[in-house]
C-alpha cells in the first residue's frame, strides 16, 4: 500500500528492526511525557488562512546561515543511523542533497565526516559533543571543517544522558560490526574503545559534564565555522547563547530524550524567539510530522525545522529512497499548508496566519 505520510513509516520499521534498535530509535526519557507533548502540542494550534491570495507560484526556498536551501526543513543529527540501514548516513546525506536541504551528522555517526562528504555536493553541518579530553573535539572540529562542512551543531543539552528506560531493560549496544566512524584513527588519549560495547555507558562517560558557556567561547577560538547550539528552551539562555558568540539557536529537547516533562519545543518556541530579538535565526527539532507543523513553527518565529526520527524510521524501512520520500511528502504538505493558507513564500507567513491555545484558550482545547 502507497505510503501516504511519514508516521507510517515508524509502524513499518518497527515491523522490520530487532527491538533493541527500534526501541533505541523510538524511545523518550522516563514517562515520556515530553515525547508525546511534542506531538500533541502541535495539535493546540489552528489556523487562520487568508483566502483568495494568488497562490499559483510558492516558494519555499530559504536561506540558513547564508547558505541557500530549497525549503526550510533540514536532518537533525541522530546517531548510529547503519542499525537502520547497511547505508546509513551515506543515504541520508545523498536524500538531504538531492532534496537540496541540509544533513547534520551526528558526532555518534556510524559514518565519518570524510565519508560523508564522499557522497557528493551537498551542505552538510556536524553536531558535536564536547568530550573531556578536548584535544579529541579538536581533532574532530578539524575533520569537520577539512570535510567541507558548514557549521558546527553544539549540543548543549546532554551533560549526562538520559533515563530511556528500553534500552536500559535491552541492555542497549551498538552491534559489534559497527563503529562510531568519528573516531577512528584519531588520537584519542585512553579512550581508544570506539565499538565498545557498553556504548551508553562509554558515551556517558565521555561527556564533559562541566561544559559550560566559556566552553562555546572556547570552541570560537578553535574554529572559525558557525556555531548553532542546540538544545536550548528559555528566553535566560537564548540571551547567553547570543552573548557568547552563537550564530545560531536550534530550540530542542532533544527528541523528548534527555529531561522528561520539559515543554514541547513548539511550546518554547516564541519564548525564545522573542528573547533573540532576531538577532541570530531560531531553529527547532521535536515532533515534526506533518508540513502543517513546519509552518505552525515557522508563524511562531522558526527559521527552519529539522526532523529526526522520520529520518530513522523511513531509513530502515526503505533506506534513501525512504529518506527522500520524507522529504518529499514534507514538502508537499508544507507547500499545500502554504497555499491554503494564502502564502507564496516564507516572508508571508506571520504569527497572525495562527492562533494558540495560549492566545485563545477556548478555541483549542487541551487534549
Ligand atoms: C537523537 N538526537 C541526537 N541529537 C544530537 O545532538 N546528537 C545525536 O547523536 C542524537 N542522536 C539521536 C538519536 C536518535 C535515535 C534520536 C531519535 C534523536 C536528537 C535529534 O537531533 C533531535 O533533537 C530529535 O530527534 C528531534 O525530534 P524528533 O524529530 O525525533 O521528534
């Protein structure tokens, strides 16, 4: 049967993936409160469309740090993606170019940055976890940069790794056969296990729990790449993140997998917006299924969004192929939303083409 949206691709991978990976993929922190709240927020806001707009040309190509891109939804960086797929990034990387939007590739990446590049044009940004020993994210930054890559995605919330309760009951490892490709041939100190198989345990004891905003200064004097930090959901540190030198701010928690019961991030979203003044883009992650949610976060202020498990889930249910029907089936839903809602390009759409529940709470309630 036609795949018609992207959450059907999760059922299907679930069906295809041992329960350790889909379990991995899938899971949030703890009660999962925040996983669902991610979905479920989107929900408490309606439209408001303009009609008899001309809308016979749309255009959804926009701009991300200067770079050009064909819509406003980007790949979030997600880890390990050859336990979906024997291709892994590599088919993520040539979905995201040929859809021309842009890859995050995660520190944690079963592919490498040199590997990565290796697939052909493309705008590509690396997600980095700031390690102890910083001689390691040196080498790694440098990679990145060497690769072509065009910004460094600092990942801000994961002092410690999260309580996922499924991969604790599934003793979660990465399979013996892959490794975390990153980390191969650098020099890296006593930390020379990269397919070690306590994994989580390996990754948590690797982060540096006492990062801190000098370290985003720091991380400046080592790079000259645009930094987008990411995890961020307070107007209190929007305004720090500016202050020390971010290009950037991507809205997230994390795919709901790190702190339970934060807010969904299209709840924080205006929050932060407001606090950053436009002085640098706002991003968000979390929840994104439908082009209705990628417009609902650009009218609260967002730059652009980015997706993380359809990635995952269509991955390993029809590897790039699946990838580029994501985006596919994204854009075109987005387009609609556009059209029906009377806006020909991104600049139209404004905080008025939708309302919240927390501007009229007796229009949307509460699920
Ligand atoms: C992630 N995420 C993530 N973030 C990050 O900065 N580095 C990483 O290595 C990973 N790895 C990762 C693996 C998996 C399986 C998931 C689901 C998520 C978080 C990711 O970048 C993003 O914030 C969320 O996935 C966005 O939410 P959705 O789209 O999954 O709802």
């Amino acid at each position: 049967m036609e795949i018609t949206n992207v959450m059907e691709y999760e059922e299907i991978a679930k069906k295809k993936l041992p329960k350790m990976v889909y379990d991995y993929y899938a899971s949030g922190a703890e009660d999962q409160w925040t996983l669902k709240e991610n979905r479920n927020a989107f929900s408490r806001i309606l439209f408001r469309p303009r009609i008899l707009v001309d809308v016979s040309h749309i255009d959804l190509t926009t701009t991300v740090l200067g770079l050009k891109i064909s819509m406003p939804i980007m790949i979030a960086p997600t880890g390990m993606q050859k336990m979906a797929h024997p291709d892994g990034e590599y088919a993520t990387t040539r979905a995201a170019s040929a859809a021309g939007t842009i890859m995050t590739l995660s520190s944690w990446a079963t592919s490498s940055v040199a590997e990565v590049a290796s697939t052909g044009p493309g705008i590509r940004f690396f997600q980095l976890y700031v390690l102890k020993d910083r001689n390691v994210v040196a080498q790694l930054v440098r990679r990145a940069e060497r690769a072509g890559f065009k910004a460094i995605v600092l990942t801000v919330d994961t002092p410690r790794l999260g309580r996922r309760e499924a991969d604790i009951k599934n003793r979660f490892a990465l399979p013996p056969y892959l490794t975390l490709k990153n980390f191969e041939g650098l020099d890296l100190g006593k930390f020379d296990k990269t397919n070690d198989p306590g994994l989580t345990t390996y990754a948590a004891g690797q982060a540096d729990q006492s990062l801190s905003w000098k370290d985003v200064k720091w991380l400046q004097t080592i790079t000259t790449l645009p930094i987008l930090v990411k995890g961020v959901l307070t107007a209190e540190d929007t305004r720090l993140a500016i202050q020390v030198g971010a290009a950037g701010i991507i809205v997230s928690n994390h795919g709901a997998r790190q702190l339970d019961y934060v807010p969904a991030t299209i709840m924080a979203l205006e929050e932060v917006v407001k606090a950053a003044q436009g002085k640098v883009p706002v991003f968000l992650d979390g929840g994104v299924r439908r082009g209705t949610d990628v417009f609902k976060a650009l009218a609260l202020g967002a730059s652009g969004v980015f997706i993380g498990r359809p990635v995952v889930f269509s991955l390993a249910a029809e590897g790039e192929a699946g990838v580029k029907k994501v985006l596919q089936m994204l854009r075109d839903e987005f387009e609609l939303t556009m059209a029906l809602s009377g806006c020909r390009s991104l600049k139209e759409i404004t905080r008025n083409h939708i309302m919240t529940e927390w501007d009229r709470p007796w229009i949307a309630p509460r699920l």
